[in-house]
C-alpha cells in the first residue's frame, strides 16, 4: 500500500512546483483512492502520469474547495465517458448532504433537462468516526478533526487512519492544533502526515510550525509536515521531524522504513 502526494500546499499554492494538498492512496492490486480532490484535481493528476479515468474511488475529508472542488470535474468526465463506471465516493454520513446542496448542485443539478442528485454522479457510500471500513486489503477509520469553529458552530475535517498489515498511519487532513485531541492518534500511529502552516500569521485553522515544535520528540520523529505555504520553509529535519513532503513524494504505509 502507497501513499502518493500529489500536491502538497495550502489552498492557494500558485505555481509549477506544488498543488492543493491532495493524495492518492494505491494498492497492492493497482487500486486507487483518491483523499480529496480540490479545484486543481485537472493539473496535478496528469503531472503523475494520471487522469480522471484512473479515478474510480474517492475519499472527501470536508468541503472546502481545495478538498472537494475538483468533484464536478471528475463527475462529469466520468458521467459521461463510456469507457467509466461512476466512482465510489466516501464521505462522512453529516457531509454528503451539504456537500451536494451547497458545493456542487449549482453546477451539476441538471443535465438534459433532468434534474440530479449526488447519486447521478457517484456511488456513494457514506462512512462514520469511529467505525472503519474496508478499502482492497485496507482498514481505514474516519477521525473528526477540529478545523473552522466558531461559538455556534464547528466544521469538522475528517482525517484517516489506515492500517495496512500491522503498520499504522495518521492522516489528518485539515486540523488545528490540538494535541490533546489528537494524542492517542499520535501515540498509536507509526507514520503521522501532519497538516502544517508555514505563513508569518496563524489563521486559527491550522497547525502551525511554530506550534508543531512543540509536540514531544517521539510525535515529531514520526511525523511529515504538508498544507505549507510557498516560500523558505524551516528546517524541519534540524527540529526532528521527518520533513516537509514535496509533490509526486511517495511513501510505503506497509513498511516499517520511513
């Protein structure tokens, strides 16, 4: 089991050298699973080599554009090529409503004077924290992690952790800082890809680097930073992390090797 990068910035990231943090989890058998697919989805693919119809599972983790704008792309191509079945969407059960009404039905609501639903376009199969599901020879379980929150009103991204043979590996996706939340996830997984903000300001709604240093030595020694901010990044290995993941990086989540 792999785990391919294939961008590995913030939502913004502009330029040739990087694109929306968004991955490709690819099994032993061939099979791929899409973890988010934001707006430049149509870039970062082929830079690897791939294309919509190399998509045929998706996780989305929550419902912010670089996570989940690329979804009407995809549905389309794929709705409409004959060579494609509908791909297997994965999302958290409270998710798959709104992500319907408020992110895609605007574009994608009618076709041929027919009006649609989320199913016209993708087999969904609505997935829970805290009850993992089979993915070819995986075991993945949703995490709720703690991203915008106001007084009234919190939106969660939902991170993974996969187990594939006996090794344990963390994806947060988009989170705050939180490490009393997130300890035992810490303390359990081998691996950890750690969403991290590099930017001079913290926004509040990501780890940020200058936080991350202050996980202890043993989280750190495990962990990848990525959802960084172009430009100069610091010395993440000096500070004892494994490093900042770079796009087309690609990582073994069934060995023991770093």
């Amino acid at each position: 089991m792999r785990l391919l990068f294939l961008g590995s910035g913030s939502a913004y990231t502009v330029g040739e050298d990087n694109f929306q943090s968004n991955m490709l989890l690819v099994s032993d058998a061939g099979q791929r699973l899409l973890i988010d697919c934001g707006t430049d989805i149509r870039w970062s693919l082929p830079r690897q080599g791939l294309s919509y119809l190399d998509i045929t599972d998706i996780y989305i983790s929550h419902l912010h554009s670089d996570h989940a704008g690329g979804l009407e792309s995809i549905g389309f191509q794929r709705k409409f090529d004959p060579r494609c079945s509908l791909p297997r969407l994965y999302v958290e059960a409270s998710l798959a409503d709104p992500l319907w009404e408020h992110c895609l039905r605007g574009g994608m609501g009618v076709i041929s004077e027919t009006e649609t639903t989320l199913e016209t376009f993708f087999d969904v199969h609505p997935v829970s924290v805290h009850r993992p599901f089979e993915w070819d020879g995986a075991r993945l379980e949703p995490v709720a992690m703690i991203h915008v929150s106001s007084p009234r009103v919190s939106a969660h991204s939902y991170g993974l952790v996969i187990e594939s043979g006996k090794r344990r590996s963390f994806i947060t996706t988009d989170t705050q800082y939180t490490p009393d939340h997130l300890a035992r996830y810490y303390s359990s997984a081998d691996l950890i890809f750690h969403d991290c903000e590099t930017s001079q300001a913290k926004t509040g709604i990501h780890a940020h680097y200058d936080d991350l240093v202050q996980l202890p030595p043993a989280v750190r020694a495990k962990t990848w930073l990525y959802g960084y901010q172009p430009g100069q990044l610091p010395d993440a290995l000096a500070d004892g992390f494994l490093g900042f993941v770079r796009t087309g990086q690609s990582f073994d989540l069934s060995s023991t090797a770093h």
